[in-house]
C-alpha cells in the first residue's frame, strides 16, 4: 500500500532550530503521516544522530531526502552518511541544473557523464539516486530530443529512480499518467498537489493560478493517483510551497483527501 509523507519545505518557518526542527516533527506525526520528506538544507543546524533518535522515537519514516544536483559534486559522500543516518535508501540528487542545460545537447552530454558517476557510487552503497522531474526535461533542445528522453532512457542513468511532481507535469501539458508508465518500476516517490484558479485582483481575464490543498484545486486527483499506483508509486508525499493559511492546517487538509486517495 501507498504510504504518505509530508513535505517538510511546506512548514520551513518552523525548522530553524533543531528544538524546532524536533517539535516539527512531532506535529507532522501527530497529524497522521507515515513518513517526511526531508530537505537536506534543514537539517544544517541539527545533528544528525539526534534526528534519527527523534524519528524512531515518534515512529517517523525518512521517505525521501531533497538535495541540488551540485551536491553530489561536492559532497556525495556526506550526502550517503546522512542517508545511512536518517535510515533513508531514496536520496535525491536534484535536477538538471541550468550550467549543464543551457549548453544544450553538448551539456547534456556533460551531465550523463557526470551522473553515471554519481550512479555508481549510489549503487555501491545501496542507496537509491531519487532524480527530481521538474518542467525543463520536456522542452526539446536543438537535436529535437527532450532531455526526459535522454535521462529515462540513456544507460549513463539507468540507476536512476524517479521523484514526479502533478504540479510540475501539469504545467508542462504533458500527461501524469503516461510519464508515469514510463517510468514503472522507477518512481517510488510522487508528489501530491492541486491547484485552483483565483480571479485576479487587476483584471479579471488574466486568472492566479495558485497551489492549494488537495481535493480544494482543478487536478483530476483520483486519475492519476490511481495511475501513480499502478507504477508502483511507494509514497505519496503532500505539501505546499506557499500557503494561503496556516502550514500545519494545509497539511491536514491534504492528508485527509491523500488517504481517501488511496483507498
């Protein structure tokens, strides 16, 4: 069965101290979530063997941790000790960062190569390489080939493992479901979200589009769940980047509609 996560970054503001951090936590536990997905940059100002302590104690799983693509050239090995500490076997490694995308096919080149590296390296520790599908893998470079393609298909990559993200495909206009497929058997964490359409303040024909709790936006959820599922999603994680009221309550709410979700 599917289990549900929190995205830690929706409740950042409450993060700063690793008191805080702790007591975060607890609340995200208290609400009813299997697990957290964690962002390295939060974890700065916490020790790690304190974290995991705390996680067990309240029986909090690790499903996920976040990091940017430039860590794992400068510090992968970190990167891996803080997996084995936080019991966490999927690990992120980021995206495609603009350094290697915007020299088009020849960086992309560039990046296979260097994360063929970071592969071997995952694999040797038994540690899944969690790459995070954002937007820019579906505009096509200058071979006509989307970089999607390259990265879901090259064998510099094959050890990939997949975070997808509604929010993020929905905007590309390309269907859930079918990356999805693509990717089964590879995608063990899938972020949740919904958006809703705002009039806006200035002109009414030029509607907000905003991020809000699951089930209160226009994302046909059931559809792809199911189809998120059926690829062999293992976590479903829910959070916002902003919201429009207290954090704690948009988790929640989002928890709620999750688990109805998986039924």
């Amino acid at each position: 069965m599917t289990r549900i996560a929190a995205q830690l970054n929706t409740v950042r503001a409450y993060c700063g101290t690793q008191e805080r951090l702790l007591n975060t936590l607890s609340r995200i536990r208290e609400l009813g979530f299997d697990g957290v997905e964690l962002e390295s940059s939060l974890l700065k100002n916490a020790d790690r063997q304190t974290v995991a302590r705390h996680l067990e104690k309240i029986g909090l799983e690790v499903c996920s941790i976040r990091s940017t693509f430039a860590r794992t050239g400068y510090g992968l090995e970190d990167m891996l000790q803080e997996a084995k500490a936080l019991n966490c076997i999927n690990v992120g490694v980021g995206t495609v960062t603009a350094s290697y995308f915007t020299m088009g096919p020849a960086g992309m080149e560039k990046y296979l190569e260097q994360a063929h590296k970071v592969c071997e390296r995952f694999s040797q520790a038994g540690i899944r390489p969690l790459y995070s599908l954002r937007f820019h893998e579906f505009m096509r470079q200058s071979d006509g080939v989307w970089p999607f393609d390259k990265l879901a298909d090259r064998p510099e990559t094959a050890s990939y493992y997949w975070e997808t993200d509604l929010l993020c495909l929905t905007r590309t206009a390309v269907k859930p479901s079918k990356v999805f497929s693509r990717l089964e058997g590879r995608m063990p964490v899938c972020r949740l979200s919904d958006q809703k359409i705002r009039e806006n303040e200035t002109y009414f024909f030029y509607a907000r589009r905003e991020e809000c709790p699951l089930g209160e936006g226009l994302f046909d959820l059931p559809a792809w769940t199911k189809a998120a599922m059926q690829a062999g999603a293992e976590w479903f994680t829910v959070g916002q980047e902003l919201c429009d009221r207290e954090p704690f309550a948009c988790l929640a709410t989002s928890l709620e509609k999750a688990k109805e979700l998986c039924l």
